[in-house]
C-alpha cells in the first residue's frame, strides 16, 4: 500500500504542464533584455497602476499589456496605455532594443520597477522626435512631465 502511495505521488509530481500552462507558452514570441520573464508572475497594468499609488521610490513588477506606441527610430522605448486612453512610457534598462516595426497592439509581459519622476522638456522632445511627431508638436511641448515611469530589464512579445 505504501508503494502504491508513493507510485502515484511520483506520477502526480511529474505530470506533464497544465492545457492552459502549455497553451499560454505557445504564445509567447521573442523575448529581449538581460532578464527573463517570468509569465507566471504578471498581473495587469491596471492592477500595477493601482498598487503603485501612493508607493515611493522603485517598485518591482511583472506585468501583461499592450503596446500602443514603439520608438520607430531604434525600438528603444515603448507606450502602454494606462486602460483610460492615457499612456506611460516604457524605456529599456542598459538600452536593450526591440525591432521598431512591433506592431501596436502587441501584447508583452515586461519586467522592471515603476517609479515616479520629471521628465525634462528636452527628454519629451526627443521622445516625440522619435515617435514621428511633426516639428510643430514637438515645439509645443514646453512643460515638464511628473508622473510614473517604467524602466524595464526584460520584455516577452506574445506572438
């Protein structure tokens, strides 16, 4: 009797993966930056937004969205949407890149910190360079920006 407990412990513990386990591994294409991804620890971006308010300092996260801008020079920063239409920007710790043709509305899990900082004028006006923004936009922004960044270590694309 104590065999067969033990048989069918050792079965259970080596089963293979679950459908829904196997199926979200399926959708997972290339995946950038110096750390992997862990899936399994994602959780949305809302849920992100919402235990980050009112935090200091760097707070790590595992996130799911998606894309809804790519820096179409050099793949080197990204835009989530916060679920309200409003974005945040996400730039690539150690300047990892991803290829600047991602199409919009990708869907990523990233990992990295969020944390709440001014981004200069001139940094706003790179970044609306790079998105392909007209001379006139990127002359009308003149105004520093407070508000929550995400510097991110490692990105999966889903396929």
């Amino acid at each position: 009797m104590i065999a067969f407990a033990v048989a069918a412990i050792a079965i259970a513990c080596s089963a293979p993966e679950s459908d829904s386990v196997q199926d979200e591994k399926e959708k997972l294409g290339k995946s950038y930056g110096p750390v992997k991804v862990d899936v399994s620890k994602a959780i949305s971006v809302a849920d992100m937004l919402k235990d980050f308010e009112g935090k200091e300092g760097e707070v790590e996260y595992t996130i799911e969205a998606d894309i809804s801008e790519v820096c179409s020079k050099a793949g080197c920063w990204i835009n989530i949407d916060k679920g309200n239409g409003d974005t945040f920007m996400v730039r690539f710790k150690d300047h990892f890149t991803i290829p600047p043709k991602t199409e919009v509305g990708t869907g990523a899990y990233l990992h990295g910190v969020a944390f709440m900082d001014t981004i200069p004028v001139a940094d706003l006006q790179h970044f609306a360079e790079d998105a392909g923004k007209s001379e006139e936009e990127i002359a009308a922004i003149t105004e520093p920006e407070f508000e929550i960044n995400f510097i991110a270590d490692g990105i999966t694309l889903k396929k």
